[in-house]
C-alpha cells in the first residue's frame, strides 16, 4: 500500500524488468536463487555478500524482476563511487540554491525509485555520517531532500544492499553501524565464490564461449583446467580470460593449451566431490539423450541400489531443467521417456526429496508463480500448464 503522502517523482508503469540469465549448474547456485526467489515474494530487506565479480548486481536485479515491484523503477546507485555530499543529495534530492550548483530542485533516488527497489551497492564504503541518514529512512521512510527542511516527502521502496566486504568485520572494527546492518540484513543472502562451485565453470564457458560468431568450444581438459583455477576475480575474470581465449585461437576448439598460463599451472583448492558428482551427471545425462540407456531399466535402479546419492541424481535433473529451460515435460522427454511418464518421474523425484525448482531455469519468461509464496519443496503440480 503507498502512502496517501507519497509525492511520486516517476509515476505510472514501467517496461517489467527482465529477470537476468543466471547460467548456473551447481547446487549452491540453486540455494542462492532459491532464497533470491523467496526474498521476491516478499518486500523484506535483502543483504547480498560474496567477493568481487559473483554475481551480486545480477541477483539484485533478479529478485526486483521476480517480484510485484517488478514493473515499477529499479535504481541502482554505488555508495563508494561518490564524495559523502554528492552521496546525500544522490539518495535523498535537494532543492534549488542548497549548494553551489544546484540550480535547480531535484530528486533523489529514493524518490525515483518510489514503488519500485532501489539497490544500494558496495554499502561498506559509506559514510558513517550517510549511514546514519540511511537509518532513520528505514526507519520511518521518510526523505528530506538537502536544504529543505519543511519538505518530507514519505516514499515506500524496497532496499536491497550488497558489499564485498564481510558485515562484521566493519562493525568489529567501528566502520559500519550494527544497528543499521541488522535493518538491512532481514534476509543474507551469501554468493559463494566461483572456487567453491566449480560444477558451475563448463556452464558459464559455454554460456560465454557461445554467442555471437566467434562462438567456439572449450574442450573437456580446457574446462577441467579452469575448474582447478582459484578465480579471484570471480565471473567477471572467467568472462575475461574467455573473451582472451576466443581473440587468440585460430580454430573452433579451445584447449588446454589454448588457456593463458596463470590458468593453466593451477592445481589449488577444488574438493574433489563435486567434479565427481558433475562427471557422474554428465555420464548419465549423455547416456540417457543418446538413448544408450533408458531411466526406469538402468538410473532408477541405480538409485534404489544406493550406487547413486540423491545429489547425484539432483545434479542430473538439473542438467535436464538447464537443457530445457525449466521444462519438466520436456525433460521427460530428454531423458527418453514417452510423455506419459511424466507423472511417474515426478512422483520418483518428490518421494525421494530430489525436485529441483524448475523456475530457477525459466529464464526470459516472464512471472514466479505468485501463489502460494512459499512453495518449496516443489511437486509436480507447481509446472505450469501440467496435467499432473
Ligand atoms: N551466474 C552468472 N551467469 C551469467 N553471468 C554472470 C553470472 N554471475 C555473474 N555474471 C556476470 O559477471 C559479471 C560480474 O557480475 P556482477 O557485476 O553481478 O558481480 P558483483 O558481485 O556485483 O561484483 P562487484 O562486487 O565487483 O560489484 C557481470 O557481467 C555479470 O553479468
Ligand atoms: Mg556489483
């Protein structure tokens, strides 16, 4: 509900903010996403955290085009990009003559973003003066533009924030206010580093190696190689050290040699479990679409014996989901299956707890499914269009 006070700077209806295409394979991704989906449903504050180039931006913008804020402004402003002064009248607005060149009234972002999200990125580098401000807005939701005092003007915006720091650290060491971080973390959602998802790397190559007429194919051993990189960069450096790989080969096929030799040499700290789970997926998914073994004769078996855990057999449904862009139907059919065993997999899956969300791979389409807003874990009933 906006409040009767509420003086929109933007009003109306905005083109709905796409969610983004989060290319992701791993089970930690899955996590995330799914709390980033529930945090949609809902106009709670969200802090997001991870190193530098996992996916923070991206993730904020999921959430705010996941949820009924979605056709409405999405502002993004960077605290450590600008001068303490700039940063107030940035968020807040001021009014003509408040300083040297404000010629005019103007609005600030938290106006702008009036009905919609405003994301405030690299929060650990603000002011503690700015944090301050930053409180009694969320507090009473309430902005004063610089140099109007008589003017308050009520907006209703829903914060999401992100940092690359740890939070408590810089309360530790008195550079950030703890009463503030637990106004803004009523939810945390934390993006591991790619280090620790290595299941995600053949995806994101692919993802990023594809499009555009330099498309080009990493081989096995290349995509084993960067799996054992530390990634400090994160995917903004896997994306770098890709685009070098395109640019500098000759041919179709990028290989191990083909990598630049930082990555290469690289051996440190990939736990050996999740390679073995992707390469029991990948197995089994290539055996399955090339029809050289079927899913009730030879998977299903396979599980009931315990010879396959049920991360292994989550692994292999979401390889299907991330083939089909979240289409359980259409992963029956992927795996081999004729159509009317759609209800049977689905009933295997759910009974043994390995349903995996499949909106998480509806990427481009338009809606979550609004009701119920808690809907996890999934049954067959939650594909849309199902006959289940
Ligand atoms: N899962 C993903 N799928 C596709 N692209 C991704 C994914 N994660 C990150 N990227 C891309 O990697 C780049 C870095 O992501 P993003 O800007 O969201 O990171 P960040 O955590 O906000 O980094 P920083 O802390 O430096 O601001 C962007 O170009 C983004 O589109
Ligand atoms: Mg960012």
């Amino acid at each position: 509900m906006r409040p009767a006070s509420a003086a929109p700077a933007a009003p109306g209806v905005y083109p709905r903010v796409e969610p983004p295409h989060i290319v992701h394979a791993s089970a930690a991704m899955d996590a995330v996403l799914t709390l980033a989906l529930r945090a949609a449903a809902t106009d709670a504050k969200v802090l997001i955290t991870g190193e530098s180039g996992v996916g923070k931006d991206l993730v904020a913008r999921f959430i705010h085009a996941h949820s009924d804020r979605a056709n409405r402004p999405y502002v993004a402003i960077n605290c450590a990009g600008l001068a303490e002064s700039l940063l107030e009248s940035e968020l807040f607005g001021h009014s003509k003559g408040s300083f040297t060149d404000a010629h005019r009234d103007q609005a600030g972002k938290l106006q702008l973003a009036d009905g919609g999200t405003l994301f405030l990125d690299e929060l650990g580098e603000m002011s503690l003066r700015m944090q301050a401000l930053l409180l009694r807005f969320l507090e009473n939701g309430e902005i004063q533009p610089v140099g109007s005092e008589q003017n308050v003007i009520r907006v209703d915006v829903r914060v999401l924030g992100a940092t690359n720091r740890n939070p408590a650290e810089l309360v530790a060491a008195g550079r950030f206010r703890e009463d503030l971080l637990y106004r803004l973390r009523v939810l945390h959602i934390q993006i591991p580093p790619l280090r620790e998802r290595p299941e995600d790397i053949g995806a994101l190559v692919e993802h990023l190696a594809g499009p555009g007429l330099r498309g080009a194919t990493f081989t096995p051993g290349a995509v084993r190689a960067l799996q054992r990189y530390r990634w400090p960069g994160n995917i903004r450096e896997l994306q770098n050290v890709v685009e070098q790989c395109l640019a500098l080969s000759s041919g179709q096929t990028v290989d191990v040699g083909d990598l630049p030799d930082f990555v290469r040499p690289g051996t440190a700290g990939v736990s050996a479990l999740p390679e073995r789970r992707r390469q029991v997926a990948d197995e089994l998914y290539d055996a399955l679409t090339s029809g050289q073994c079927s899913f009730w004769e030879h998977v299903y078996p396979l599980f009931i014996g315990r010879d396959l855990t049920r991360h292994d057999l989550r692994s292999l449904v979401r390889k299907g989901l991330a083939a089909t862009h979240g289409h359980y139907q259409a992963v029956v059919r992927t795996f081999g299956m004729p159509d009317s065993d759609y209800k049977r997999f689905m009933n295997f899956l759910a009974s043994h707890d390995c349903t995996v969300d499949f909106r998480l791979y509806r990427y481009g389409t338009p809606q979550v499914a609004r009701e119920p807003r808690f809907v996890l874990p999934l049954s067959q009933a939650d594909e849309p269009g199902s006959k289940a």
